[in-house]
C-alpha cells in the first residue's frame, strides 16, 4: 500500500451541516495530507469553510457540489466547529486558512516542495511574497500570480495552466473570494498536478494589508463582527444575512428537522 492509499484509507471523521461536508480534521492532519498529496504531484484541492461556505452551498447545489467534491473540507470558522462537536465529533477543532497556509508553507520549505500563488492583486502579492521569503528562506515559490477581476478567456486560462504547469508548483495557494475560489479549484482538478488550498482572505492577512482579529475574538466565534466592522459594504450580506439563517437552520437539524440534513 502506498502511502497515498494509507492516507486516504484513514480520512479523518466528517458531517453534512445543512447539507455540506465539514471534515472533523486539525492542523497537523491537515498538513500532513495536503504534503502527501503534493509530494506524490496528485491534483487535489482543499476548501477551508466558514458559515458562509456552507450557507452559499445550501442556496445553490450548483455550488454545493462543488464543495462536497473537494478533497478536504476544514472547519475554519468557530460555529463550524460547535456545529462537529453537537453533530458528534467531540474532539472537532478550528483549521483556519490564515494559520493553516503557514503550516503548510514550512512543512513545502522542509520538503522542498514548490509553491505558488493565485489571486488577490500585484501589490498584496508583492508584500506576501516578502514576508514569505524573510519567514521561509528555502521556500521555493515557483509562480505568483494575480488574475484580472474577471471571467479568464479560454487562452487565458490555457496559458494560465501551462505557466502552473510548467512553474513545477506542487502546492497552489489559491486567495480569491467565496465561491469563485472552489468554483476555480474545481475546475482546473485533473487540469493541475498540485494541491489547490483555497484560502481566502489568508494573502491580506499574511501580507500585513488587512488587520486580522484578535485571537480572543476567533476564539470566541467573533471574527465575523470584527471583519464586518472593518469592510461593512463588502460584508454585510455575508454576515447579517447567512449568519442568522445558519444558526435558525442548523438547530432545525439538530433538533432531527430532515430538510435540513
């Protein structure tokens, strides 16, 4: 058995939370599959999910599947977290894109491994690819890239695929906004021989352009109230829209509602 077949003979326990599967996974699990995967150059992708995830996934099975597709799911927000632990995985914790993308990056630097990046703008990718290479001297960054705020044509993405392909990235961190992200990811699998990790708001965080909550406020399930305060017209529906309807539908699958399983 090979080691890749062990890997995945040992999946770590999931739920469908309104329809989604969340994986009961943590940090070292999490790392230590994607680097199984990337070292074997298999085309994988990683959605790490929050409330909002799951709730575009509930409105549209377009998107859903697209979710449920996915090689590994992590619990990045709190109630995600809480919803595992009712659901019955008790020892359920928090995998955060912000914090699992620096893991991953040491654990490509130790295995020399290639990275790449995807997404967000010229000048963030600029600053995290900086602190990158200050925090991960040998860390080798094979393509970094920031896509135009559009729909690729056909040749762009073409020669979009054979720049990745040809960079020799093993691991892609892919930071662009829910769902166009997983839609992407899920898109270019079998087309990518590396592991996508969508990762979101991770490349402002790590480039030091966007402030990041603090800890006690991620601990606490609050990180939503903080981001809506510092971009309330790009957030507000995001928030004060899903968030209510996860908690009211998710204690209607709880309490065993079968519309919402």
């Amino acid at each position: 058995m090979n080691e890749h077949s062990a890997h995945d003979k040992l999946r770590p326990p999931y739920k469908m939370i309104l329809g989604t599967r969340v994986d009961g996974t943590n940090y070292d699990e999490a790392t230590a599959a994607i680097i199984v995967w990337a070292r074997a150059g298999e085309s994988r992708y990683v959605c790490v999910a929050t409330v909002n995830n799951v709730m575009e996934a509930y409105d549209s099975p377009e998107f859903q599947s697209v979710m449920n597709a996915a090689d590994l799911v992590t619990s990045d927000g709190m109630p995600l977290v809480w919803a595992l632990r009712v659901l019955g995985i008790r020892n359920a914790s928090r995998v955060y894109g912000p914090d699992l993308m620096p893991l991953v990056m040491a654990a490509a630097e130790r295995e020399g491994l290639s990275v790449g990046f995807y997404g967000a703008t010229p000048e963030v990718l600029a600053k995290l690819e900086a602190r990158a290479h200050k925090l991960y001297p040998r860390l080798k960054i094979a393509y970094v890239h920031a896509p135009p705020f559009r729909t690729l044509t056909k040749e762009e993405d073409e020669k979009t695929v054979t720049e990745i392909r040809g960079a020799g990235v093993r691991i892609l961190f892919v930071g662009m906004s829910t769902p166009k992200q997983e839609i992407w990811m899920a898109a270019h699998r079998e087309r990518l021989p590396c592991v996508m990790m969508g990762v979101g708001a991770a490349f402002d965080f790590f480039s030091g352009t966007k402030l990041q909550a603090p800890r006690w406020m991620q601990r606490s399930g609050l990180e939503w109230f903080f981001r809506l305060l510092m971009e309330p017209r790009r957030l507000w529906r995001r928030y004060l829209f899903h968030n209510p309807r996860f908690v009211i539908y998710f204690a209607l699958q709880a309490a065993g509602c079968s519309r919402f399983h």
